[in-house]
C-alpha cells in the first residue's frame, strides 16, 4: 500500500509528537477553563471561547463552534465538563467536514491522467514553500511516479538553488533558466518537459511577492495561460503554502492570496514548533478551501496528507 493511501500508526505518531506544543496548550487552558465546574455553563462556554480565540482558531470559527456546544447542551439539558474534550472533537470535525468533500482515507492527490497532474504552488518567502515541494516530490516518487520540477521563482537565486538541490536529493529533474528569466517560460519548458518525457506529476514553484499583488496576479495569471498551451486542464491544483507558527498571520495570508488567485488546496507547514496549531481549523473552517498536506517536522516523511479526524483527535485528546 503506498504512502498516501492510509494513515498509518507510525504517521499518528508522527501526528501527536508534532502537535504536542498545541494540545499542551489548549489542554492546560481547558482545564482552567472548567476549574470548579462539573457541568457545561455559560460561564464555561465564555471560558471557552477564550480558548479557542487565544489558540488561533479565530473568531469567526469560534464562534460557530460555541454555538454548536450551547445547541448541544441545550438539546441534551445536561452535559458535564468531563466531556467538554469529546464534545470538541466531534463538533469540529463535524464542522469541518461540512465543506471539505475529500475522503480522509485516501490521497485524492494525484489521479491518473493521460497528461501529466500539474500543481501550481505559491506562497510568500520563509514559510517553507520549496521545502514543501522537495517533500512532496519525495513521496510521489515513492509512490512510483515520474516527477518534474519547475523553478518559476526567477527573482530569487537562492529559491532557484534549493529547489535544484532538492531535486538532487530526491532525484527527479528540475527545469531552470537564468535569474530574471520570465516565470512563464520556465513553466512553459517544465510542462513541455514533463509532457514530452511521460511524467505523472508537474510541481511548479512561484515568487510570492504580496507586497505587490497587482504584479502577483498578472504574473500567476501568465503561468497559468502559457501552461494551457501545453496542457489544457493545467494547473490541476493550485497549492497555497503556510506557515503555521505565524498564527492569525498565517490567515491573513491566506485571504490575500485568495484574493489574487484561485487557491484549490492549502499546505501548512512548522506544526511541530509552535502551539498555534488551531489555526488549521480556522483556516479550513473560513477559506473553505481544504488543507491538503501539514509540516510536523523536518525529515522528507514528515509531510502528511491532513486527516482531519485525526488532527482533532490529536489535538483534544486527554
């Protein structure tokens, strides 16, 4: 069974060490919050809310989330702070899952085309963008598939080099040009590449310049344009990278990104060093863009497919 087909014991280990800073987090803040209670109140769900906010869930998310546990103790007339843990859990994913089509069982990453599936990743400078395509171009070959990579961020030699590196480690090519070079082009040559060369997946790397977002969108539209050339239907998937650990400024990215250019799927990297964790849950709660893949740590196997189930178990459990 390949890689991203199940989640397996030693990737929920993976999963636990990873979010421990969070879970400790919101462990010690719930327990504060039920200190002398023994049934779900109003003063409890202030505290709550408290939590959440404090723990980069985000109002907005929040705010749906107590409604859902006031509705619940409504419903059942009595529920006590000892299952406050579980009740979290299940209205959570529940929440999340009322938007998010993707089976956590499987990878929906990839599928069989007779072209290759090309992603088109974006995001802005340090959150770990070329790592997160090292990573995945890693996985996909262990998957058995035939990878490109595409070095379209242009204005950065350093971007140009580790993406380069990472293809030496992985070993899988990497399609670059001068500094300076147009984007589109790059892109053009990979996808030609690819396509010429029978590969499975195309994995394309962009500048993420938000500081000047009219010249970011145009820029992305043209890498876009000029990959239809080649292949139709590309980019299959438009991947957003982000860094966890920046919390609330993690979402902001996320909007302004959003604002600029279609995003299909979210990446979110550095889970393992940080206690913001819960800003996953917001981000996939307010996009409604799923959160395809989460950073939990250096190593080419610690990226893994987001198994919302298993996230929130993770992260609330006792």
């Amino acid at each position: 069974m390949g890689f991203f087909s199940f989640f397996s014991k030693e990737k929920k280990e993976t999963l636990d060490k990873g979010l421990e800073k969070t879970k400790q987090s919101v462990f010690e803040k719930i327990t504060r919050a039920v200190a002398g209670k023994d049934r779900v109140d109003d003063d409890v769900l202030d505290n709550l809310e408290e939590v959440l906010v404090t723990s980069d869930v985000g109002v907005d998310t929040t705010l749906k989330i107590i409604e859902r546990i006031e509705q619940r103790v409504a419903r059942d007339k009595y529920v006590s702070t000892s299952e406050l843990n579980n009740i979290l859990r299940e209205e959570i994913v529940a929440l999340l899952e009322e938007y998010d089509n993707v089976d956590d069982n499987t990878s929906n990453l990839a599928p069989r085309t007779s072209s290759p599936y090309v992603i088109l990743v974006v995001g802005v400078n340090g959150v770990g963008k070329t790592t997160t395509i090292g990573k995945l171009a890693y996985q996909f070959k262990q998957e058995g598939k035939k990878v490109y990579l595409g070095a379209a961020d242009t204005f950065r030699a350093a971007a140009v080099e580790q993406l380069v590196i990472w293809g030496e480690r992985v070993g899988v090519p990497v399609i670059k040009q001068q500094m300076g070079s147009d984007p589109a082009s790059v892109a053009f040559d990979t996808v030609s590449s690819a396509k010429a060369n029978g590969a499975d997946v195309v994995i394309i790397d962009t500048a993420g310049r938000l500081h000047n977002k009219v010249n970011l969108m145009n820029e992305l539209k043209k890498i876009k344009d000029v990959m239809k050339k080649v292949l139709p239907d590309a980019p299959n998937e438009v991947l957003l990278v982000l860094d966890g650990s920046t919390g609330q400024n993690a979402f902001e990215q996320a909007k302004q990104f959003a604002a600029v250019t279609q995003i299909s799927s979210l990446a979110i990297t550095k889970l393992d060093g940080t206690a913001k964790g819960g800003v996953v849950i917001g981000i996939s709660d307010q996009l409604k863009v799923p959160v395809k893949y989460i950073g939990l740590g250096e190593g080419m196997e610690d990226l893994q497919i987001f198994n919302r189930r298993e996230f929130v178990d993770s992260l609330f459990k006792n």
